[in-house]
C-alpha cells in the first residue's frame, strides 16, 4: 500500500508540476517572440519613413515601462546597426536602383528574386524566408521596398527556446528527485491511517468470529432441546450473514495490502471452473435457474489458485443472487494465443441504473436492493476486482441486450 500511495503521489505531483513548466515556459517563449517580432516591426518603420520623429515609433514594452528597459529609444544608431537593403522602382515598376551598402551577404540577383517574391505577394507589407519588407510611395511616383534582415531575432527566439527547454528539463529532474525524496514523508500520515484501519478491520474480524461462533453453537442447542423456530432460524441467518461479511472484509484488507509476491502455480482452470460451478447447481435450482457452461478442457493458468477460486465463487454467486428467475446464467471460458477470458452473464429483472464500474464501489448497491433479501452486502465485487488485480488479471462488467449483465475477466 505504502508503495502504490508513494507511486500516485509522485506522478500527481509531478503532472501538475509539469503542467506549470509547461504553461511557464510557453509564456516565456510567447513574450520573447512577441517582443522580438515587435521590434524588427519598428525597425523596419524607421527605415521605411526616415524622415518620422523618432517619438512616433513606438516600441513594444510592458505596461507601466517608462524607461523601455525591454526596448530602448530609437535614435540614428538603430538605422545605421539595422542589416537591410532597398530596392526602389520608377512609377511603371521597374526596378531602377538596388542599394546594398548596408548588408553583405546576398547579391543583386538575390535581392532582384527576392523583390520580385515581395512583388507577387501583392502587399505592402510581409515576410520572405529571413527578410521583412515594407513599401512606401514616394513623392516623385517611385516606390521603395526596404527589406530588414531578421536572422538576428530568429537566432535569438530559437535560443531562448533551446536554453528554456533545457533549463526546463533540469528543473523538472530536479523537481522528480525532491518530489522522489520527500513522497515518503508526505504519504507517512496517511499511510500509517491506512495500515490502522487495515489492521482495525483485520483484529474485529477475528474478534467477532469467536462471539458469532458462540451464538451459533448455542443456538443449535437451543433447537436441539426446544425444537427449530423461525426466531432460531431468523439468528442462524444474521450469523451467517455476518460471517460472510467479515471474509468479504478480511479478503479486501488483505488485497489492498497490494502484496505482489503472492504465491502463484500452474493448474487447471478449466478443472477448477467446473468444479466451482458444480457448487452453485443447487443454489441456482432453488432460484429456478439454470447453469449453462462452455469450459473447454485443459485450459492450465500460471496464478495464485485460491484467488481465482475466491473470485470465481464471488462472480457465480452474484449472478446466483441476481438473475432473473427461470433464466440461463452462462459461464464461459475461452483462450487465445495472447489471452485467457472467463465469461459470466445472467439476465436481469431490472438492469441498475449506474455504470457498470460502478458496482466495483465498496458497499454499492442498488436502492431497491438494499434488502437482506439477496443476502448481499455490496463489497463482492469489490473483493472480487481487488484479488483480480493482486493476480496480474482485469475484472470488467458490462450491460448486454439491455437485459443482461457479462462480467469478463481476462488474464
């Protein structure tokens, strides 16, 4: 138990943590790309109107930024540092002058091609593999194309992606080794709560079966000198009943003590099954029902036999419990290369009105069926799904026809 509560807490902690790491670092490289796609917009107006105030070109910065610490003021220095090229056309469009003075790394051609990509575009404003562009009208009916180089800023967006992914994976290991370190501690109270209550359950199990003992041997001798009465019959049932509940109890306590060295064997299930099923013949023709079964022969298992055996009983007899009267109750057992399947489906009065899963709920039961009439005590399936799962197997349920109910276990 203390392992499986020491696994949960880790990864809950650590999906809400990375969660956080998520969310943070988006955030980080949102803004980063924000600003930076900002500032080469307002280089890039600069150079497009030289002749603007320097006051009109805003720059990106926070709210409350009075200095521009994130984006300084632009003066001359901000058009003599900036990597670009223009290209200005007469008023019929045809390139007549390329100036290249400001950047070294593309030749005419390559600024030619990359005017005429601009051109296509049919916009005054865009973006080009590493270059954004910008026209403005000039006042003798020539057009200029100014185009700023961004390698600067991409290089920039896609180191502060790397490093912040980077950083991010060192603090999410080093949060998996403190969260790690300190899960033991955290999980110590309820752990101990959990062992307390385990062993609780474990000593009045065994306290109340000496008591319940009693009553029933000395009811029995009360019968044997007074003769058997519907009130020594009436005592007889509730120590049955209560007999019963205190396994159903000791089985889940001991189940969720998830031990996973359990003892397990070959043997036969298909032999086991019908063996089991064999049991439940009488019970079933009390009910008017009838026991109808496809168990292939020599059908061996690799697990732990009494489990298998507990579980079987349970799922046999709810169904015994449960099934319409007069109606078949269908056990089947089926194997593959990869899996074997147990099958057990009966056809009920009334259908419940919850989820299947829900029936796995420790003392679920239907409204209506909150009687002693069916002897239940709404934790079979529950112990049942418990030993299911200490054996390595799944235990489902599901609604069939909309009449009837299959539990299926697959080992």
């Amino acid at each position: 138990m203390t392992k499986t509560l020491k696994r949960r807490f880790i990864v809950t902690a650590m999906i809400a943590i990375s969660f956080l790491l998520v969310v943070l670092l988006s955030i980080i490289n949102i803004i980063n790309y924000w600003f930076n796609d900002s500032e080469s917009d307002r280089i890039l107006n600069i150079l497009a109107d030289p002749h603007a105030p320097f006051h009109l070109h805003r720059s990106p910065s926070f709210p409350g930024d009075n200095n521009k610490i994130f984006s300084p003021p632009p003066n001359d220095n901000t058009r003599l540092s900036a990597i670009q090229f223009t290209v200005e056309t007469d008023s019929n469009g045809e390139i007549f002058d390329i100036d290249l003075s400001r950047i070294s790394t593309i030749s005419e051609e390559e600024a030619g091609a990359l005017f005429k990509k601009a051109l296509s575009e049919n916009s005054t404003y865009g973006k080009i593999e590493s270059f954004k562009y910008k026209s403005v009208n000039l006042s003798d009916g020539k057009t200029k194309y100014v185009f700023l180089d961004i390698t600067t800023q991409q290089h920039i967006v896609l180191r502060v992606l790397i490093f912040s992914l980077v950083a991010g994976l060192f603090v999410w290991l080093l949060m998996l080794l403190l969260v790690v370190l300190l899960s033991k501690r955290a999980i110590e109270p309820i752990a101990k709560n959990i062992e307390k209550q385990k062993q609780f359950v474990t000593d009045a199990g065994h306290e109340i079966k000496t008591p319940l003992a009693i009553i029933l041997a000395n009811t029995e001798a009360l019968e044997l000198r007074s003769g058997e009465s519907k009130w020594s019959k009436n005592i007889k049932n509730q120590v049955s009943r209560l007999d019963g509940l205190m396994k159903n109890l000791l089985t889940l306590s001991k189940a969720d003590e998830a031990n996973n060295h359990i003892q397990k064997a070959e043997f036969d299930l298909s032999a086991l099954l019908i063996e089991t099923t064999h049991m439940f013949k009488e019970p079933a023709q009390l009910r008017n029902l009838t026991l109808e079964y496809d168990i292939p022969e020599n059908i061996s298992l690799f697990s732990n036999k009494e489990h298998i055996t507990r579980i079987i009983s349970i799922l046999l007899d709810n169904a015994v419990k449960y099934a319409k009267s007069e109606t078949p109750i269908n056990i089947q057992l089926t194997k593959t290369e990869k899996s074997t399947q147990l099958f057990v489906r009966n056809e009920c009065e009334t259908l419940p009105s919850c989820d299947a899963e829900k029936l796995f709920d420790r003392f679920y039961r239907e409204d209506s069926a909150r009687t002693q009439k069916s002897g239940g005590y709404g934790i079979g399936l529950s112990a049942a799904r418990a030993l299911a799962n200490l054996c390595n197997a799944s235990l489902s349920a599901s609604y069939d026809n909309g009449s009837s109910i299959t539990f299926s276990m697959k080992f």
